[in-house]
C-alpha cells in the first residue's frame, strides 16, 4: 500500500489558523460591543453574516473552485483574510459599521474556502483507514488557539488597548498568507482534478451517512459551551465560575481528540463515535443533576472529551468515504454541513434558553447525541470486525 508523504510543517499550523480564525472574529465581537462601535442586535446578525459567508466559501468550493489546485486556492483564501482583517482594523478604529460588515463577510468567505482546502491536504497526507491519530495531532494545536487568543483579548482591553486584538488577528493573517506560499504544489500523491458530476457523491451511502452523523454532532454539540454558563447562573453559581466552566470544557476538548482517535484506531471510526456519543449524554445528565462546584468542574471537563473529541474521527471517517477525485467537493460538503448545523444549534438553542430556560438545550442536546450514538452502534455492527 502507498505510503502518504511526510506533511510540511507549516501544514500542523495552517488548518488552526484557518479554523481559528473563526474564533478570533466571534471573540471580538463583545469587545467591540463593549466599546459602543455596535449594539446587541449588531452582535447577533454579524455573527450570522459570518457563518452565512463562511458556508458560502464551502458551496464555492463545490460549485467553481474545485478545479483550482489546492495551493492556489489556499493563497487566494488567505490573501482574502488580509484584507478582511485590514477592512477589520479601519472599521474597529473609525467605529464604521458598514467596514465591519464587509471584515466579516469577506473572512468568513476566506474561512469557508480555506478549511475546506485543508481537508484536502489532510487526506493527501494520511493514509486511509488510519487517519484518526494524524487529525486528532492536526486540531491540537486549534484547541490551543481557541483558549489563549480570548486570554490575550482579554489583556488587551484590560490594558486599554483594543486595538493591539484587532492588530494580532492582522499580523496572523499576514503569517497565514507567508505559510501558504511554503506549501508545496505538488507532492508524490498527484492531486487528482475534481471533475465527478455532483450525482455521484450523492449516491455514496457511506458518505451520507456520516453527513448525517456530522449534522446532528454539529448542532448537538459545538455550539453547546455558549449556553454553560447560563446553566451555571441557573445553578445560582456565579458568572466568573461559568467562565471558568468553559475553560474546563476546552481542556476537555484536547483530551478527548486523543481519546477518540485511539478508540478509533483500536475498534473503528464510526464505532468510536457512537461511544462518544453515549458519554455525552451521560456527561449532559451529570452536568444537569450534579450542584458540588468542584464536581461540576470535572464533569465539565469530561463533558468536553466526548463533546468535541469527535470531530477529527469524524473527518477521518469523512475522508476516508471519497476517492480521490472527490476530495475537494466532498471536503466542501462536509464544511457546509457541519457549520450549517453547528449555525442552526446556536440559533435554536438562543430559542430554547428565552421559552424554556438554560437546562432545555442540554436536554434537546442529550435526546439528538443519544438517537444518533445509537444509529452509529448500529451501522458499526454491520462493518467487518478489525482486526
């Protein structure tokens, strides 16, 4: 069997970065509110603008840019977020609203193209059937990301220097940009031209399937640690210990990418998953019934292994369902359902919290991620034992 190439370094650092960006821009948004340049409402349909764009960058992908080869688009990607985080800095200092909005439409655009050409690489530089270990090392470095740029947020606008947030996140753009230069254009895998008419995905049961699995995961779960420590006031704890709650389950998130990928590679990815997902629902009900502070804190952070520790086993699985010539499509897909159901989570869950209050999410979160560990028990058991 072809041994994948050895991948470049800058690939352990791009897809963080591309997938970061997303955290960095949503981050910013209660700073700018805090600073008076938008209102509440503002906050509420910027953010929706981005994940709007960024599932735009996807469909962009499948449609027109598939046929561009995974570098290429890669630099256009990455140009795209220097000017957004340039429209970002002018918009943030002269407190113009209309430059906000063009910042982060054009970077969710750029993060939509980027993540899904990521994917691409991924599989490029891992072997089929035995990604898991490969992606779970990949989302490190991200989760890393995801907890020390709002500490450094938060440092800036402790010191008075907001705009010193807005200049790192340009500065990053600029290094995303210099790293995608250092890709190389080839490699000994040659990239294959996409150019499968669309029907054919769409007859890969495998591959629906685990679109299936990837939707309910995404609405169930990412989206989740938003409304923790709203559940944490519900408690009658206080808000900074909700804050600290979300710390735990970020630290969770590292650990469980770990986790799941050896399950994965011991068992099988989908098996894997629906373990994962029973965890969850258990993690859910003890973090619904549990009032000792400290417990909470633990269950918080064991919560977060099984919350997010699905998502590399996931694109594995993903990738591991296309051939070749699929790649760049397929990776598209996966991006725009994933997002789009991580986007709906977030909105129905808002829903959720004003009619019913904090617990009713979880709740809803427990029921979905139980239905669809047991769908993946269930399609493990008609797989071939590994061996």
């Amino acid at each position: 069997m072809e041994t994948p190439p050895v991948p470049p370094r800058s690939l352990y650092v791009l897809p963080p970065l591309a997938k970061g960006f997303t955290t960095f821009y949503f981050v910013l948004l209660p700073v700018f509110y805090a600073a008076h340049i938008i209102s509440s409402k503002q906050i509420g349909y910027i953010g929706a603008l981005f994940i709007v764009s960024l599932i735009f960058g996807a469909v962009a992908v499948v449609r027109w840019l598939h046929t561009l080869e995974t570098k290429k688009m890669l630099i256009g990607a990455a140009f795209v977020s220097v000017v957004a985080a340039l429209f970002l800095l002018f918009g943030s200092t002269k407190s113009n609203l209309p430059l906000l909005l063009v910042a982060y439409g054009l970077m969710g655009v750029a993060s939509g193209v980027a993540i899904s050409g990521f994917s691409v690489l991924a599989a490029n530089y891992t072997k089929r059937g035995n990604r898991f270990i490969a992606l779970a090392k990949l989302g490190t470095l991200g989760d890393v990301l995801r907890i020390v740029f709002p500490l450094l947020v938060t440092a800036a606008v402790a010191i008075g220097a907001r705009t010193g947030a807005v200049v790192l996140v340009l500065a990053v753009s600029v290094l995303f940009l210099a790293l995608c230069f250092r890709l190389p254009s080839s490699h000994v895998r040659a990239e294959l031209p996409d150019i499968l008419p669309p029907g054919k995905l769409r007859h890969n049961k495998a591959f629906r399937f685990v679109m299936g699995v990837e939707f309910a995961d995404s609405f169930s779960s990412s989206q989740l640690f938003v409304f923790l420590p709203l559940l944490f006031l519900a408690k009658g704890y206080s808000l900074a210990n909700g804050l600290l709650l979300q710390s735990c389950i970020f630290l969770g998130y590292m650990g469980g990418r770990w986790l799941v990928a050896y399950m994965a590679k011991r068992y099988s990815g989908i098996r894997s998953i629906g373990y994962a997902e029973i965890g969850m629902v258990a993690g859910i009900v003890l973090l619904l019934v549990v009032k000792q502070l400290w417990l909470l804190y633990i269950v918080s952070f064991v919560l977060g292994v099984f919350v997010r520790g699905t998502a590399p086993t996931i694109k594995g699985i993903v990738l591991d369902t296309l051939e070749e010539d699929q790649m760049k499509r397929g990776s598209a897909v996966y991006t725009m359902i994933g997002d789009g159901g991580s986007a709906l989570g977030q909105l129905a869950f808002g829903f959720l919290v004003a009619w019913y209050g904090a617990k009713s999410p979880f709740v809803v979160a427990a029921v979905i991620v139980a239905f669809t560990g047991v769908a993946c028990l269930a399609w493990a058991s008609k797989e071939p034992a590994k061996t």
